[in-house]
C-alpha cells in the first residue's frame, strides 16, 4: 500500500472526493478497519469559506475527516479583490502577468464572487491567487501528516485484502481532481498543481490530473451550462502549455511574485493528465444514466479501488503515470517540437466483478426496515379485524393491563366501595415496601431512636420507674416521627427513580412488541391511572398516621398500670414498650410514604408521562410522514437510501432493480435471488437454541423487535446498539420537584421534566437494521462473508452446479471488462490520423485474482485472449496477478487506453465545437469572455518552439505574400496560401477574439493564434485534422519539418521560400507582398533591402513597446514596455504576451534575408554565402563541411 495526497478542486473535486472518502470508509469498514488512515489525505478547495453539503446526504470531505480551504474573499465585490492582487503584484514588476486575460474593467464586473466564479475562469484564477498562500499551507499541512510516526504505525498495521504491505521508503502519489468546465476549479487546478511542486520531497512524476470533461454537464441544460464548453478549451489549451513546459516562466513569475517559489520551478508540474467524460470506449455508450453524479461516484469507486489495493497501485504507477509516452504519435497537429513523452492523455475506467452479497445484506437491511416501520405504526392490528384503530388498541390493552401495571411496579386497583386506598394499600405494602421490609425498618427506627433512652427499670419502684417511661416516651416523640419519615423519604427515592426506569422499558417494549400507536395508548391510559387512582389512593393513606407514635397499645397500658412494688426484670415490659412504638412507626412510615408517593404519582405526569406523550407522538407523525413520501432521486446507482418508499417491501414479487445494476459493478449473486434468499435466513437469523426455527412471519415479528430495540446477542465480544443507546434515550435528567433534595446526600436539586428522544428515525432504523444482518457468525453474515475462490470450489455444491457457476463466472468477467472501458470516448478517425497505423485498443490491470491453480483462471485468460481490442499486456498481467488468497470477494478490474494524444479525445474537443457553431455572433463575443485565465505563452496548446515557428511563419507570409489578412469590415477570415493545394486556406473564422475587441492593429497574429483553440475543436470533422492545416501550413512557411525544429543538415523551410521571392519578387498566390517595393521590376538586393526594413520596423517597435529593457537585448522603455499601474494593464494589447517570439522571429528572418540574398544571385554572379548552420543564421559557430557521405 502506497501514502496518497488526494486534492480535490472546485465543485467536481469536492463531490468526488466525498464520494472517494464515503467508499474507502465502506471498503475499510469491510475489513475491520473503522477510520480512513493517515496516509490517505484528502484537500477540498474552493471559493466558499464554508465546506458545501456532501452529495447524496454524504458528509464533505471535512465532515469525513479531510481538510478544507476557501479561497473567497470576506466580501463580494470583485473590484476590491482584484485592486488588491493588482498592487501586489505591481509591488514585484509582475502585473503583466495578469494584463490582457484578467477582466479589462474590474468594475464592470458583477460576479458576487464570495460563493464562487460564475463559471468564469478567468475570475476564478484571480481569487485563487489571492488566497496562493493559504492553499500551499493547507497543502503542505495536508502532506506532513502523511511522514508523522502515527501515520507510518497506522499504515503499517493495515490488513487489507488484496492491499499489501505498506511501502514506507516510497514517495506518496498525488491525485488532483478537478473540471475543466468550471469557473473555479478549473481555473485553479494547475495552480495547485504548481503549488504542490514547492513542496519539498514531493515528486511531480507521481502526480495525476483527472480532469472531468464538459460533456457531463449536458443533462442540465443550455441556461446553466453558458461557459463550460468554452472553458473546458480555454482549460484544453492551458493544460498542454503546461505539458510542454510553456507554462513555467508564467506560473513560477506570478507566483514569485506573491510570495510562492522554490528556484526555476519544475518544467512539468505533473506527470499525466486523465479525462474524464460521460460516454465510455470508442463505442461512446453513456456511462451509468449519463448523469454527473454517476461520472463523480463511478470515478471515485474507482480510485477508491486502486487506493486498496497495493497491485493497482503499482500498476497505474508503471503504465498509466510513468510509461512514457506509450504509443508514438504524429505530431505535426499538436506537440510539435516539445517531448513527446509529456504530451499523450491517460484514462481511467473501472468496474467491479463481486460475489454482490453486499448488495443483498443492503437489500435485507432495507426490507427488514421496512418492516420494522410498518410494524411500529400497524402492530396493533388485527387483518381480519373490522374494528377501529382505537377499539383494537384498546380491546390489547384491556387484555394486558394487569400484566403491564404488575411489569412497571404499578398498582392494579380494581372497583371497590371503600375507595382507591384499599388497592393501594395492598400495592404499598406488597410492591413499594413490602410489609417484611416495613416491620424491619420500623423496628429498626424505634431501636434506634428509643431503647437506649429507655431507663433500666431493674431493682427500682414501680412509682418510680413508670412516670421515667412515660417522660423518655414523650420527649422521644418527635425524633421516632422525624426517623420514620426521612426512612419513608430515602425509600421512595430510590422507588420513584425505579418505577421511571420500569415505565420506560415497559413503554419501549411495547413500542417493540406491537408499535407506536399501542404505546401511545399506553402512556395515555397510565396517565389516567397515576392520576387518578395512584395519586387519589395515596393522598387518602398519608392521612392514616399515628396521632401519637408513642401512644402504648391497651395491653402494655395496662401492663405499665399494674406495675407494682420493686421491679425484679424489665427486660418484658420494655419489649412491649418498644413493639407499641414500632406499631406506630410502621404505621407513620407508610402514611409518610404514601405522602411522597402522591406527590410523585402527581408530579409524574408532567415531568415523565407527558414528555413521553410528546416523543411517541413526534415520532409517529415523522414515521407516518417517511411512509407516505414517494421515493425521490432513486437511480439505479442510488442502493444505499433511508427514503421507505424506496426500501424493498415483504409483499413486492420482484426484487428493485437498483439492487440489480450498478453502474461499473457486475455481480455473481444475480438478484433475483436475494427474496427466496431472504426468506430462508431470516428464520435462522432468530431461531432460539432448541426450539427450532420460527415460520416466516413469526420471524419478522423477531427480528423487528430486535431491530426497533437494538439488543441482540453477539459472539465476538461486541456489543449490541441497544446496549449503549437504547431505543427510548431520556435526554436530559429528570428531577422531580417532589424532592427538592437529595435525601442521601442533602444536596439541592432543581426540578426538571424529562426529555426523550425516540431513536426511530428511518436512517436510525435502516443502520441497525443493517448490524443486525451483519452480525457476525449469523446466517446473514456467512451467506455474505462467502469468497470468490470458496463460491467457485465449494465441496458443499454438486459438480452440475459448480460448472454452472463457472460458466456465470466467466460470462459476468467478459461483462465486467466491457464496463471498466475508460470513461473517455475516442474518435477512431482521429486516433489514426494523430497515431498512424494504430486502432483503438484498451488495455486492463486488476486487483488479485483468487483463481490461482484452478481451471476457472484459464477461462477468464481465454476471455482477454479472444478479444481483439485488448492488448497483449493485459493477459500477462492477469496471470501474475493470480492468488490463492481465500478472503476476497471483489476482483476489481481498471481499463484505459494507451496513452493518447489530446486531440484523440471527443468528449473535450465536439461539445466545444458544437455550441461555436449553434452560436449567433452575439453568443461568440461573449462565449470567450473571461474564459483564459493566462498569458498566451502559457494558455496556446503548443511548445515554444512551434508558436516561435509560426510566429516567423507568419511574418514571412507577409513578406512573401502567403499570408492574406482582411480589411475592414473584416467579415473575411485571415488566410494562408497552401503550396501543396496551390490554394487559400481560412484560419477560423469569427475569431475568439475578433478584431471588435483589438486594442492595436497589431493584434491579429496572437488572435490567430489564440484561435487555434478552435481549430482543435473542430479537428473532428471530416476529413478529421483539416481544421487544422491552415497553422499547419503557416508554420510550414518557416520550418515544414514534420515533428520537430529543422536540425542537423536539414534547413528550415523559409530559406527556399525567401530565397525564390528574392530571385523573382513573384508571389506565385495572387496576393501582393506586405513589404512595399519588392515586385518583379524591383533588384534582388533593393527587394531584400525593402524587406529588412520592413521587419526592422517590427522588430524595432515590438523591442520598443511591448518588451522590458534589457529582455532579449530589447532597448524597451516604450508604451507597454513595462506594466506598472491596472490602468495601463488594462489597455495592453494582447500582442504583449507573443512579442519576445515576434523580436525573435524577425530577428531570425533579417538574418536569413541576408543569408538568401545570396542563394538568389544568378549563378554566374560571384556569391560568397556565409557558412549553413544548423537551423538558422542566428548561431556563432561554423560546421565544417566535407561533402555527402
């Protein structure tokens, strides 16, 4: 197992990432493990202080453990963030970084941009630079987790299936997941790419990008997805600058400039970028329902996957991240001149080959919840019944109540003449204090309090002795009344805390047994019955005490009369004294007990009955309310839902088919078989020891009240939910104002009711539910716990049955195959034209495979053999993966294509095309507004070398008449002459930025330019790659090699081409020369002469005004030359960011005019040329030259 930094960014990022973080506590759960590891790290970042809701009820990544960081601004105003950022980095000399893409008017704009960027890009990287700072400490934070010694002890301890050991000494993998369609995310997703390389020990090589492509937002329609086409190309072109290193100078410069470096910056901040899109393979078959939540968790169960399981990893380490460049491609469309290696696209796909019992333990949680919630609000009834709701409820309780008030400790008070107190008297004195325990006690207060004040009447008078009695008897009377009554007070203390607890389980269980409208009854009827009977009843006993507790019964009276002479022993005579008093004690114990009992029987009723009234009522109308909604956004994906409409139900014939698909999950159990499945271990599930197995129904009556309750018996030493929150949970303590202190203690209480909470909510039910079916060693759990390897060679099963479960098995590996294509359509016309000779094939790694030394692995080798688009890789990766490891019940499988070029993928380039071409000229000018987030030489999709290229192609066309621009009105595209065609060729037309919004009439080549981005889009449109010939054909103009820049012996093409313009002045297009004075009448050195003027001028006024002093030995000091205030960055034309290749290029071309100008001389005109070098005339050194050989 390998440490993961997993990055979310944006909306997409977020929602994927709490989808990835839901699954692994899942999967981690299933092995034991109860919390995701500190080697797995997870990042949410975004515009919103706060953390948005998880999807789907799920909690975010914050709520599941992760970190969170929000990139907003205190307020909404993006004028304020955006004066800020600009005198930041007008503090460093860097605002020309952010001149002719940040918004021209920052006033204008009216984006509240504290919740986000409004799908505008462009906004969205000025808020993420403002905050550049904060995102690198939350990364960093994030990362030194993964090197703590806790972390290295919690990885080492993992045991995972199929996971393997953990390999501290290797660097952990980066995951940065993002759109390319959104405002936010997208605009800040290489930042945080580039941010992470500033990391120490954090290696780029090992990062991955996956990106979601536009098209999955296509289900939500026109109005809100305005941007996300024309972001996703903005984002297309900033993504390759990036991967042909164009990007560096920009990134570390502005970052620099707010605080953020670590020396020249990684060329390449990440080692590869994955697509992500709707449609899957070449087929282009919509994954799952096609929805974006279906995109979000079938690529986080996907990652997920790969995260356990050690071979996975190592496998997309080696081929999807490191494998170079895969396949060779053509490079002539994209890539030119940069390395190969950095450029081709991975993918990812995933699917799942399971036993699926899973599923059917959710299925049976759910359909035991179900049943659970219709016996809690019908229990009480009786199908062939006729009678009311309330007659059969009470027609139950009138059979039960004597059982029910014997249960709770309760008086049964039956009719009686005399009065309430002659039931209540027997319950004192058999139930509250039994009359043996009262005699104790009563005995125990007169010994106490009387016998040692008693004198010794021994060898005394009669005369004498008697009076002392009856002296010490009344001056003890108020201390035997005190004693009995604290006696009586301590007692029914300890009673009345009893009988709550009595009433609760009591009330508990009949909310088990027979529901909630029963238990209502129950409450409602004991409060009748403790107001009434109990608390009348005891008022009436507390008044039958003693008058005198030390009054002498008629015989010791008289006893005590007779008393005569001296008194030999008074041993008998104090025993009667004392056996009088105890009488009265006993007598005054009860009437103090009674007293209290009153004063609780009435304070029960407000302080425990009623709330218990209140939460009973709650919970039946929540209950009823859960019942009677419809399910809603239940998909097939959806299995997991506490909404009971959804929950499969004991009458439903067929089992929901959302048991039965899953979006990239093949199962093994097929569910059809889940309900006869179903009905033989429920009764198993609850057969008691001896007794055999209960019928169906019985069974269900079982298991709910287990479920309704909480309390089961376990064998692996866990305990049951019930046992630490019990189903009926008072919440707050109840002190009654009966006792307004402790009599144990003497410490005050202050009175307060009771508070409960009903722990029956449907989400509370389906979880127990689910640990009742999970319980270990049950008929549910080893159903579910059954392994691929024991299902496959089970002695139990006949050999018939087992071959068929091999023939299941290999049928349901082909259909798992087929789902785990990469989601990433291809374009095969494409993929031939960018990689020739090549068809689209996928290629498949796997997590171990628990078939080792079993004929099944030969059939399922036999399955990757016969398909024709499987590569030959993926057949030797499944042997070596092959196991005999008993505890896996999940192959997962992960497929992708070799890795592509860019312009192979349709998901990214058609939807952008499609909305260009729906659109009227109004919707274009806005389609590119605030959608590039970066100068050109770090947003063009091309290496330096290709935009110098057609940089100097374009002023050569000029020269040379290739290049045709139009004049105003400016309704006619900029064209270039094709040689090989002999015809016009049109760059795209309207442009994305088109001449309406130039600031200088200089700014058509980075228009041009910039619009290749278009070009791309429409590359798929017969004959595929036209779209692009025309910056094809313009680079041609200066270097026609294929793949690269023209080196060793081969020249750059515009040697031939300006040298046959210098010899003739003909332009062979029918379109004039841009330089004045160079048609055929005029001399080969007056033309070139004219020429090098002309691109003197250029070059001149280009060093001039539009680069830094100093800069390519520009003089600078002109108008844009250096950026210093918002108002000039403002107003600088979009020629700025391609000048020092426009200095370059005209540079190159006056040297190669005069270079030319000899090569155009008649051959019998002396010529001395200059020496050839290896690309152009710029270089110091001579190559020597000894002929062809």
């Amino acid at each position: 197992m390998r440490r993961f930094l997993v990055v979310g960014c944006g909306g997409s990022g977020a929602v994927t990432l709490a989808y990835m973080m839901d699954q692994l506590r899942s999967d981690l759960a299933a092995a034991g493990v109860d919390r995701i590891p500190g080697g797995w790290q997870f990042v949410s970042i975004d515009v919103p202080t706060a953390p948005e809701a998880g999807p789907d009820g799920l909690g975010n990544v914050r709520d599941q453990g992760g970190y969170y960081f929000g990139s907003g601004p205190q307020g909404d105003s993006y004028g304020v963030l955006d004066n800020a950022l600009s005198n930041q980095l007008a503090a460093r000399g860097s605002l020309d970084e952010i001149a002719t893409w940040a918004p021209r008017d920052p006033s204008a704009v009216t984006v509240p941009i504290g919740s986000g960027a409004g799908q505008y890009r462009a906004l969205g990287r000025m808020i993420t630079l403002s905050k550049a700072g904060g995102i690198r400490e939350t990364l960093q934070y994030a990362w030194d987790q993964l090197f703590t010694v806790q972390t290295a002890t919690e990885m080492g301890a993992l045991n995972v299936p199929g996971g393997g050991s953990f390999e501290q000494e290797e660097s952990p993998i980066v995951l940065v997941v993002s759109s390319m369609a959104g405002g936010a995310g997208a605009s800040m997703a290489l930042d945080v790419c580039r941010l992470l390389t500033l990391i120490p020990k954090l290696d780029p090589r090992l990062m991955g990008v996956f990106m979601v492509a536009p098209d999955i937002f296509d289900g939500l329609g026109r109005s809100a997805t305005t941007g996300v086409r024309a972001n996703a190309l903005a984002m297309l072109g900033e993504i390759v600058a990036s991967q042909l290193g164009s990007a560096r100078e920009h990134d570390v410069e502005i970052l620099r400039a707010l605080g953020q470096q670590n020396g020249a910056g990684e060329k390449v901040p990440f080692a590869r970028v994955f697509p992500v899109g709707r449609r899957v393979g070449v087929e282009g078959a919509p994954f799952g329902d096609g929805s974006q939540k279906a995109i979000y968790r079938g690529l986080a169960r996907g990652l997920a996957g790969m995260m356990m399981s050690g071979a996975a990893t190592r496998q997309f380490v080696q081929y999807d991240l490191t494998n170079g460049a895969g396949l060779s491609g053509q490079r002539d469309n994209i890539g030119w001149g940069g390395q190969w290696d950095n450029l081709p696209w991975g993918t990812y796909g995933f699917s799942s080959l399971s036993m699926g019992r899973d599923r059917y333990a959710e299925y049976s949680a759910q359909r035991l919840a179900r049943s659970t919630v219709d016996r809690l609000l019908d229990g009480h009834r009786n199908p062939g019944n006729a009678a009311s709701d309330d007659d059969q409820v009470n027609s139950i309780l009138d059979s039960q109540w004597q059982t029910l008030l014997t249960t709770m400790g309760l008086p049964v008070v039956q009719a009686d003449p005399r009065g309430a107190q002659v039931g209540i008297s027997a319950w004192l004195t058999g139930v509250v204090l039994p009359q043996g325990d009262g005699l104790r006690m009563a005995r125990q207060v007169t010994e106490s309090e009387l016998r040692g004040y008693l004198p010794s009447g021994s060898g005394l008078n009669a005369s004498q002795w008697v009076p002392e009695i009856q002296r010490v008897l009344g001056a003890r009377r108020q201390a035997l009344t005190a004693s009995a009554e604290v006696h009586a007070l301590v007692h029914a203390y300890q009673w009345h805390r009893t009988l709550a607890d009595n009433i609760e389980r009591t009330v508990a269980k009949a909310i088990a047994d027979l529901g909630l409208p029963y238990a209502t009854a129950l409450v409602n009827r004991l409060t009748s019955h403790i107001k009434d009977q109990v608390r009348v009843g005891a008022e009436d006993l507390a008044k039958q005490a003693p008058t005198d507790i030390t009054a002498q019964s008629a015989d010791t009276a008289q006893a005590l009369s007779a008393l005569k002479g001296t008194i030999e022993s008074d041993a008998d005579i104090v025993d009667r004294v004392l056996a009088s008093c105890s009488q009265n004690v006993y007598r005054q114990l009860y009437a103090s007990l009674s007293g209290k009992v009153a004063e609780v029987a009435a304070a029960l009723v407000p302080e425990i009955l009623q709330p218990l009234l209140e939460a009973l009522n709650d919970a039946q109308t929540s209950m009823r309310r859960a019942r009677s909604k419809p399910a809603s956004d239940v998909g097939l994906a959806r299995l997991s839902t506490d909404q009971y409409g959804a929950w499969p139900a004991d009458k439903a014939d067929r089992v929901p088919k959302r048991f039965a698909e899953a979006n990239n999950e093949v199962m093994l159990t097929p569910s059809a078989d889940f309900m006869v499945q179903y009905r033989s271990d429920l009764p198993l599930a609850v057969a008691s020891s001896g007794l055999g197995t209960p019928p169906f129904e019985e069974s269900v009556k079982r298991a709910v009240v287990g479920v309704v309750t909480g309390l089961w018996q376990t064998i692996d030493g866990s305990k049951s939910p019930g046992e630490e929150h019990p189903v009926l949970e008072r919440t707050s303590a109840w002190r009654t104002r009966a006792f307004p202190y402790d009599p144990g203690t003497r410490d005050a209480l202050i009175p307060s009711a009771a508070r409960y909470d009903l722990h029956l909510r449907p989400a509370e039910l389906l979880a127990r539910a689910r640990q009742f079916v999970g319980r270990t060693g049950e008929s549910f759990d080893r159903f579910c716990r059954v392994s691929l390897r024991e299902y496959i060679e089970d002695p139990t099963v006949p050999e018939y049955a087992l071959e068929e479960r091999r023939e299941r098995l290999q049928a349901k590996f082909a259909e798992a195959l087929s789902l785990a294509r990469p989601l990433a359509s291809v374009n095969q016309q494409a993929l031939e034209a960018l990689h020739p000779g090549q068809q689209v094939e996928y290629r498949y790694k796997f997590t171990s495979v628990p078939f080792l030394n079993l004929p099944v692995a030969d059939s399922l080798e036999q399955v990757l053999q016969k398909n024709p688009m499987i590569d030959h890789e993926t057949r030797s990766e499944f042997v070596r993966l092959l196991t005999e490891e008993d505890r896996l019940t999940r192959i997962d499988i992960f497929g992708s294509y070799p890795n592509y070029s860019p312009l192979a993928y349709d998901s990214v380039l058609t939807p952008a095309a499609k909305q260009w071409a729906d659109s009227t000229p109004t919707q274009q000018e806005s389609f590119w507004q605030w959608r590039r987030s970066r100068p050109l030489a770090a947003s063009l999709p091309m290496h330096y070398s290709e935009r110098r290229a057609l940089t100097a192609g374009w002023f050569l066309g000029l020269v040379v008449g290739r290049l045709r621009l139009p004049s105003e009105p400016y309704d006619e595209p900029v064209r270039v002459w094709d040689a090989a065609s002999a015809a016009w060729v049109d760059f795209p037309h309207p442009l994305l930025t088109p001449p309406s919004r130039f600031l200088a009439n200089n700014d058509w080549l980075p228009a041009v330019l910039e619009s290749v981005l278009l070009a791309m889009a429409r590359s798929h449109e017969s004959p595929v790659m036209q779209s692009m010939l025309p910056y094809r054909t313009l680079r041609a103009i200066y270097d026609a090699s294929p793949e690269k820049p023209a080196g060793g012996i081969l020249e750059v093409s515009a040697k031939s081409i300006l040298t046959q313009w210098l010899r003739t002045g003909e332009t062979g297009t029918g379109w004039q020369s841009q330089v004045t004075d160079t048609g055929p009448d005029v001399s080969i050195d007056a033309r070139a002469e004219n020429a090098a003027t002309w691109l003197g001028r250029v070059r001149e006024f280009t060093g001039l005004h539009y680069m830094a002093a100093g800069e390519d030995a520009a003089p600078g000091g002109g108008t844009f030359s250096a950026i210093t205030d918002r108002i000039t960055a403002s107003h600088t034309p979009i020629f700025r960011d391609i000048a020092p290749d426009v200095y370059w290029a005209t540079g190159e071309l006056l040297n190669l005019i005069e270079e030319c100008r000899h090569r155009a001389e008649p051959p019998d005109r002396p010529v001395h040329e200059p020496a050839a070098s290896a690309t152009s005339a710029s270089h110091a050194f001579v190559i020597p030259d000894a002929g062809q050989f």
